[in-house]
C-alpha cells in the first residue's frame, strides 16, 4: 500500500548554472547534494539515483506568457490544462471559470472518492479564516480545493498542538508579520511532525511559497536563514521517509532558479520524487497535468 507525501514549492524552476542568478548554485542545497552527485540546471535536468529522481516538468502547457499559480496549480490539482481553458496563464488564484471544475475534479476530491484519507497540513491563522467568511475565491488552489472537499483547514491550535506546519515551516512569520505569541519550530522537528500527520493518511500535502517570493525580490533579507530552514525540512524528510511512503516535491513554475528577474520563467519546473514509485513518477510525470492521475495510479496499488 502506497502512500504519499505532496510538497509543493511555489515557483522553482530549473535555471541556468550561475551562482549570480541561481540560489542552487549559490546555496549548498544538501537535500539535493546529499543525494544526487549534480545540482540540477538547464543543462543536467535528469537525476536519478535507486530511489530519488530529479527531473523536469513542463509548466508552460503550450500557452504562450509566462505561467501563473493559479493556471499552473489548478492544472496540478485537477489534471486538466488550466491554461488553455482560459487561453492564457492567470494567477496568482484560480480563476473564476475553474472553480466548478475544482469542486468536482480536485486531488483531494479525487484521494476522498477513491475512499481514501488526504490531509492538507498548512496551518492558516485566525485573520485568514475571518478574510474567508467575507470572500471565499480569493484564496490560493490548494486551500481552495481542500475547502471544496470538506477537508478542514489547520488553525493556530492545531500548529502549537504539532498537528499542523505553518507555511514559513518554523513560525517565524507568525511571530514577526502576524505578532502571535507562537513557539518556534526548528525545521527538523517540523519534518518529523510531517511525517507523524502523514503516517495516518494516503495522501498528505504540503505547500511552501517563500521561494515564490524570493523569486519576485520580495524578501531580500536572511536569505541564507531562509534557504537553509527549507533545506533542513527538505533533508530530514528525505532522511526519516519509510519505505512505505512517496514523496514528491514539485513546483507550479519558474521564478526562484532565477532572480536576476523579478517574473515568473517559462523553465521547466523543479521535481523530486523519493521512495519506491520514485522512476514511476518521474518517468510518468512530464507535466502539471500529468500530476493528478500519477499519484492516484500510485494510491491505487
Ligand atoms: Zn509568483
């Protein structure tokens, strides 16, 4: 019996092989380099190991521009190309004309029609679900999906009882941008916490969008602490994951692996896959909208 574990990166591509433009050639990444001989880049986009693969996927679904979150996720979620739907790349939330589809067709969905048990994990504070009461649509896909499926959000409590992650993985925002009186969490004992929440369910999900940001030259400070806060999460996940369980980390398109431009890119977007399906999902998955049936082929068996 499979299970899987879902994180998502927001806006990591596979970029060139320049430190001046590239955090992966910057930053000693040892999730990747622990574990793969290369970094990934435009010119190495295949890695592969007995039971990691790193490979590329395409984000830009024969639609010209440059590719959005909320075409891109929407695409990830409901295994349709979004982009086409609409004629063009939208984002950051999904678009209007998407919601009937989502409701139907989303992952969670799909994961809860098979009989199966999903979990999103990301905790969400008090002033989101106030902001939801007043607009539901303007919410990113994977919240937007877990709602449409009846899947609960994680709140505050359930972050400080470690039955959640907060979305900067250790809190920090929480405390500095939101001003709650909240425990820091290193990043280790977030993977672990991860790891014990996925432990119950088939299919566990996780979405982390700093490197969204990094990517927009929105945060310009402590990036080292910031990389380094997701390379510990990302490693000691690596490192703990039974044999029993899947991860695969994936992205909805191109930004971080160069922020020498503050937009978006049309590179293929970043991709692990670890576990025993590791060459499955790498050899299965060749777009976002490949996403969708894989991991369901995967809960499946
Ligand atoms: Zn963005």
């Amino acid at each position: 019996m499979s299970r899987v574990i879902l994180i998502f990166l927001d806006g990591v591509g596979l970029g060139e092989e320049n430190p001046e433009k590239n955090p992966f050639f910057r930053y000693n990444f040892r999730f990747i380099t622990d574990n793969f001989e290369n970094v990934p880049s435009l010119t190495t986009q295949h890695l592969s190991t007995d039971d990691k693969e790193i490979f590329p996927v395409d984000a830009n679904l024969d639609i010209d521009g440059l590719p959005q979150s909320g075409t891109g996720q929407v695409s990830l979620l409901c295994g349709m190309n979004a982009s086409q739907f609409i004629g063009k790349h939208f984002g950051p939330f999904p678009y209007s004309l998407h919601q009937d589809t989502m409701k139907r067709e989303n992952l969670f969905k799909a994961v809860k029609d098979m009989g199966l048990k999903s979990e999103f994990v990301n905790a969400y504070p008090q002033i989101f679900f106030d902001y939801l009461n007043k607009q539901k649509k303007r919410i990113g896909a994977f919240a937007l999906s877990a709602l449409f499926s009846d899947i609960k959000l994680k709140t505050q409590t359930d972050l400080e009882n470690g039955e959640a992650l907060s979305n900067d993985i250790t809190n920090e925002r929480w405390r500095t941008r939101l001003n709650l009186d909240i425990r820091l969490v290193q990043p280790e004992i977030a993977a672990e916490r991860l790891l014990k929440i996925s432990s119950v369910n088939d299919f566990t999900v996780f979405e982390y969008f700093l490197t969204d940001h990094i990517g927009h030259g929105r945060i310009k400070e402590n990036l080292d602490t910031i990389y380094s806060e997701l390379d510990a999460f990302l490693s000691s996940l690596l490192l703990q994951q039974d044999d029993e369980t899947d991860i695969l980390i994936i992205s909805d398109h191109g930004n971080f692996e160069d922020i020498s431009v503050k937009t978006h890119t049309r590179n293929p977007v970043f991709s692990m896959a670890s576990g025993p399906n590791s060459g499955k999902l790498s050899h299965k998955i060749n777009s976002l909208i490949d996403v969708k049936r894989t991991i369901l082929e995967l809960l499946k068996n």
